[in-house]
C-alpha cells in the first residue's frame, strides 16, 4: 500500500539490477506482428529487435508489447507478466540464462501469467513509466532486467523488481516462488490491489511538475553548479562515489559556467575529469571509444558495454575541451579514436549507427578487451614490451580477475626520462606496439552487436561527429554524420512523421519527445559545419511537430510521447537527465538557437514556457537537471548567431576563423549566396566579390562586417 506518497508493495522482495542511470486501444498498429490470439507459443520470431530475437527460442510464451497480448491478458483475466531489458545488459543475459531459457521456470511463467519481452531502447516510453512506478513501489532506484507485474485492466504494477535468482540467495526470494506468491495475491487479494494501483497512478500523476509563471533566475544555475563541486571526487575526478559514470551533461555545464562566470574551481573540475577518463580503463585504450561506466573509484575498471548514446556527447565535449585546454594532445587522441572506432565498428554501410556492444564475449564479460603478460610480450619485441607493461599498467598486478584491462599507468614524459628516449620515440614505439594488440585482437571472436538504428542515439552521434569534425577539420567525420542523418530522413521520415527505430531498413514505431529534439540539435550542428537547405527544412519541420505533437499547451514543456500515441497509465513531461539528456532540455535549448537563426518567435516562446514549466524542479533538485541548467544559461545570456553569407569557395577562412577559440556561446553559419533560405534569412545577403558576416545577439543585430579577423574572439 502507499505511505506518505510512496507505494510498499504488497509482495516484498530485494533486488539487484544493471545500474542507470483507463486505457484505450493504441491508435498505430501493431507493425510487425499479425497473429492470432494464441498464448502457448513465442510470438517474438518476427521482432526487429535484436534483445527480443535472442529471447524467440525461449520455451517461455514470451508477446510483445501489442494489442493482442493486452487483450489476452485481459480476457484471461491474468496478471502481466512484463521483463525490460536491452541486449547489452550483463544481468539480462543472467536471468534469461538462469529462468526464461529453463523449462520448469517457463511452465511457470506460462500457466500464471501473460509474459510480454520490452526492449527498453525501442519503447523507451514503457521503461520510464515502469522504471519511476518500480522507484515507488521498491523504494529504491531501478534497473535492468526489470520485471514488473501489472493488472491487465489498467496496466498499471502492483509489484517491481529487477534481478531475481532461480534459487533464494543474497536476500532474495527465487523467481519462481516470487511468482507464486504474486498470483497467489492477485487472487485473494484483489481490492487491496486495486487500492494500491489507485494510489500508485495518482502518486504518479504527482511527479509530473506543475506549471510556472517564471522563467527561474540565473542563480539556479550557480546553486546546481555548486551542489555539483560538493560531489566532486578531487582525487580521482567525477561526480560522486563508484560505480562512476560519465555524466557528459555535468561536465559540459561545468566547463561553460567556469568559462563564462571565472569559477576556475568548476572549469578544472571538468578539465580534471575529462583527463581521468582519458587515461583510465572506461576509454578502450586500444580501440577507442567509451565503455558504460566504471565499477571503481578510479576509472580504472569498466563496465564493458559499449553504448552509443555514451559515445556521441563525449566525442562533442572531448572536442569542446580541447579547444579550451589549449589544443591538448590528449584530447584530440580522444577524438580521432573515438570517431574510428564509431566509423570502424559501429556505422552500417547504408549510414546509420548501430546501438550497442555487448560487456560478453564467449560468455565471459570483458574477455574481448583483456590481456596476458605473456601473449603481450609475443607480440612486441622486448623494448616495446617494456615501455607498453609500464605504460599500460602490465608491470604492476593483474586488475581483472587474474588478468590486465589496459589503462595509462605512466605518462609519456616519465617513460621518456626512464628509458631514456624523446617523447616523440616514445610515443612512436606505443603506436606501433598498440597496432599490434589491435590487429591481434581483431582475431578474437568479438562482443555482440546490437545493429538496431535508433533516432534518438543517431542524433547524438550526428551532434558529435559533426562537432568534432568541425572544430578539429575533419571532413570525413563529418562524412559519417551527414550520411547517417541521410539514412534518417530516407527511412525514419515517412509521410511528415517521424520513426524510432529501424533494423535492416525497416523502419517502425512512432517517435518520442527525445528523438525530434536530439534530431533538431544535430541538424543545427551539421548546418554549422557545412550548408544545406534541405537539412534547414527538416529541421523546421521536426520543431512544427514539437510543438503540435508534443507540447503542453496549458503547463508548458513537452511530453515524452505525441498526442496520437498508445495511451499509458501516465504521460510523462521528463525533464531531469538520465544516461541520456532530458528532450525537454534538448527542445529549449535547440528551440532557443532555431528561433534565434531563423527569427522564428514561437520557437523562443516554446522554449521559454518549458523552461518556466521545469521551475520547481530546478529549484528542488537544479544538480539533476544539467542540459535544462545549460538552456536557461542561454536564456538569460543569450548566444551569438553569426550567419556568414558569400561564395562557397570563399567560406572556409571565415568558418576557421570563427572557430579557432572555444566558443560555445556562438552558432556560425556559412551559407553559399546561391542557397534557397526563408525570408528571414534570405534577408542576410552577401554581395558581389565579398563574403559579410551578419552578427546577432540573442534578437539584436549589428552591421555586417567584410574582416573575417573581426570574428576570431
């Protein structure tokens, strides 16, 4: 039952997890499953996506989220039965492993409930519903595997769990006598049930934050700034205690509020922790790219799953702080190994990016990424095994169960000094011995990959290839962003909506809040490193939709799903961030650059309404809301748009020049004289044999200027 607005659920039970971070029938189809109401079978051979495919040879008759398992479910009069996962998730594969691939465990499931298989990635409206009911029901943050028991009727949970264990252990009771004990109280206990769901969906209702008057003061943002310095581990970097994750958000709103307000502590804090995870084990010190998180205090030993949604707004921010740490070597190796290993091993050959690699190989978790002393030394001759052991941390004790994950043990000036060569010798010794590992590795049989093509987490990698190409001039970063966002609008963008999700081009599902806002924000970043029109249109396009889709005309903010979507026991408006921005911060802040370019003001107006809406919210928790933190930055010391309008071939000095110093305040534009541009920005002409730069401040605009030196600062 619920006490002081906290749901106790009536079955109790402990749980271990993957760490994180009245209905009516649904109005789209069901698009990949035409089957008849049949329960004693597994309905998930047709799925698209590869969590639920791994699970379509389980002897549990597993559905789909659809309306025919509903009505089941209903009709049966039996509880559902629903497990969240994703197919990087360690613990997924542990209890798919331990109870759906058993037989006595399934005959179980399958007598006492409908079971229905999620792929949170791709129903991410389903894990946030369920994730927050299961936070009030366990009193404890949630996870995955999730597993969460719900009244057919109303779909609403009367118990949530994550991990169960086929057997008591650790504190907690095994899957299938949890089962019994769930059926056995939805039958004679019905009417308390009932009373807690009541009181559950109006606790839910609760959270949803009210509407403000107000934009909130500047002041928010030094208040989050400082909680966020109050949980800095200045020893080791990050914000808080292990596991450590990368919180790119946090870092971002740390190293802008430092530059911009001479808080030398919050600009180093950032600068500090960038450098951390550079050299620690959660950067793949071979391959690139970044690992989820990190089980220690020190960086030095990940979680090994590979995701991308991690690896687009690090790539951005990597390339930010390089600019601002005075062009740091470290930084920019960051760069380049990320974007490989994202152009190498994560891009498909028609564009788009894949979503994830698995933490196992050979059933083991890391065993793709770790090393031997001895199969090290065969590979490198005895000097280059020297300098690699004492670089990479070999010459000291194993750190993963009796063998080595790499990370940087010694800088590349005491390795100089010991072995007595140049830095430069140095450095050309540990690329030719990481070659090496790498080729070697390449041999292994590799983690799992989830190729699944998600709006949301492409759009963050468009963002970051195309940032990064951009300031470090690299054209075929940017290559790799503009074909994927090709790839988006070619197979997501069907007759004026968008898609979440594709496999193999087949694309499907109705897209969410996070997917038109990330998509915004990448199409603007794009623009900035190079000009089409069309990409300006789709752009404009996606925001209509926003704001007549999305948008809660009476409170502000938006919801995570559109007005025409499936019907859910609640409409969440999220606005903290998660693993990934929050969309309501991602729409402010690109609504606020969109309507300053264009000169749109129900952009500016949109977004000033969200921001008044999350008002509550920051003032209670501002630490957990960075990306809204950063928006409202802009808000009240509004960004400068520079639209540079000329030849094409007369462009790149201004574009260079308007990017040599860190700069996130500023939007820069250059767009070709021939180019088709809206009214607004059709006004702002080049003219014959010149290149002008039409600078603007928030909605004030200066003279054009023809000096490209007078854009440098």
């Amino acid at each position: 039952m619920l006490r002081e607005g906290v749901a106790t659920p009536l079955i109790k039970g402990n749980t271990h997890r993957e760490q994180t971070d009245a209905v009516r029938p649904s109005p789209h189809p069901t698009p990949y499953y035409d089957v008849a109401m049949n329960s004693d079978k597994n309905h998930l051979a047709d799925a698209t996506s590869p969590y639920l495919l791994q699970h379509a040879d389980n002897p549990v008759h597993w559905w789909p989220w659809c309306d025919e398992a509903l009505a089941l479910a209903r009709a049966q009069d039996k509880p559902i039965l629903l497990s969240i996962g994703y197919s990087a998730c360690h613990w997924c594969h542990v209890m798919a492993h331990e109870s759906f691939e058993d037989p006595a465990t399934a005959e179980v499931m399958n007598a006492l409930f409908v079971n229905i298989k999620v792929d949170r990635e791709e129903r991410p409206d389903l894990d946030k519903i369920y994730q927050t009911a299961h936070q009030l029901l366990a009193q404890r943050p949630g996870g995955w595997p999730l597993t969460v028991f719900l009244d057919p009727h109303d779909l609403v949970p009367f118990f949530a769990g994550t991990y169960f264990p086929p057997e008591p252990r650790h504190g907690l009771p095994s899957f299938v006598d949890l089962m019994r004990q769930i059926e056995r109280a939805w039958r004679e206990q019905r009417e308390a049930i009932g009373e807690q769901n009541r009181s559950l969906q109006a606790a839910l209702e609760r959270l949803e934050p009210a509407g403000g008057d107000r934009v909130p003061p500047p002041e928010r943002i030094e208040q989050a700034v400082t909680a966020l310095l109050g949980h800095f581990d200045r020893q080791h970097g990050g914000i808080g205690s292990a596991p450590k994750f990368p919180h790119p958000n946090s870092l971002e709103l740390l190293l802008r509020h430092g530059w911009r307000h001479d808080r030398p502590e919050a600009r180093q804090a950032a600068l500090f922790t960038l450098e951390r995870m550079a050299e620690g084990g959660v950067f793949d010190q071979l391959g690139g790219g970044f690992y989820r998180y990190s089980v220690d205090e020190r960086w030095e030993i990940p979680h090994f799953e590979k995701m991308l949604y991690d690896n687009g707004p690090l790539l951005a921010l990597y390339a930010d702080v390089w600019l601002a740490d005075q062009r740091r070597p470290l930084f920019r190796h960051v760069c380049q190994r990320t974007a490989e290993w994202v152009m190498r091993e994560m891009q498909l050959p028609d564009g788009g990016y894949c979503s994830s690699l698995d933490a196992d190989s050979e059933g083991e978790e890391g065993r793709f990424y770790l090393w031997g002393r001895s199969e090290v030394a065969e590979l490198l001759d005895d000097s280059e095994y020297e300098i690699f052991a004492a670089r990479y941390g070999l010459d000291g004790p194993a750190n993963f169960e009796g063998r080595w994950h790499l990370h940087v043990a010694a800088s590349t000036d005491a390795l100089a000094k010991r072995f007595d060569l140049s830095p430069r010798e140095i450095r050309r010794h540990l690329r030719q011995a990481r070659d090496r590992l790498m080729a070697a590795r390449e041999q292994r049989v590799r983690p799992g990959r989830d190729d699944k093509i998600l709006t949301s987490w492409n759009a963050l990698m468009i963002h970051g290839m195309a940032r990064a190409g951009r300031l470090l001039d690299q054209p075929d970063w940017l290559a790799s962003a503009e074909r994927a966002l090709d790839y988006l609008r070619e197979r997501h963008w069907q007759q004026g909506r968008l898609l979440a999700t594709s496999r193999h081009g087949e694309a499907r599902l109705p897209a969410y809040l996070d997917d038109h806002a990330y998509l915004i924000h990448a199409i603007l970043e794009l623009l900035a490193a190079r000009w089409r029109s069309e990409d300006l249109d789709w752009a404009r396009a996606l925001a209509e939709l926003l704001l007549q889709r999305f948008q809660d005309h009476e409170r502000g903010g938006f919801y995570f799903t559109a007005d025409d979507h499936e019907a859910l026991p609640v409409r969440p408006r999220p606005f903290a961030d998660e693993a990934i921005p929050s969309g309501n911060a991602i729409a402010a802040f690109a609504l606020q650059r969109l309507g300053m370019l264009l000169g749109e003001p129900r952009y500016l107006q949109a977004a000033e309404r969200t921001l008044a809406a999350a008002a509550s919210k920051l003032e209670q928790a501002g630490w957990t809301c960075p990306g809204l933190l950063i928006a409202l930055q802009e808000y009240h010391d509004p960004p400068e748009t520079l639209v540079i309008r000329g030849a094409a071939a007369a462009l790149t000095p201004w574009q260079r020049a308007a990017s040599e110093k860190y700069n996130p305040w500023r939007q820069t534009f250059a767009i070709p004289e021939d180019a088709a541009l809206p009214p607004s920005l059709a006004a702002k002409m080049g003219q014959p044999g010149k290149v002008l730069a039409y600078r603007c401040v928030g909605t004030r605009c200066e003279p054009p200027v023809e000096d490209p030196g007078t854009i440098t600062d």
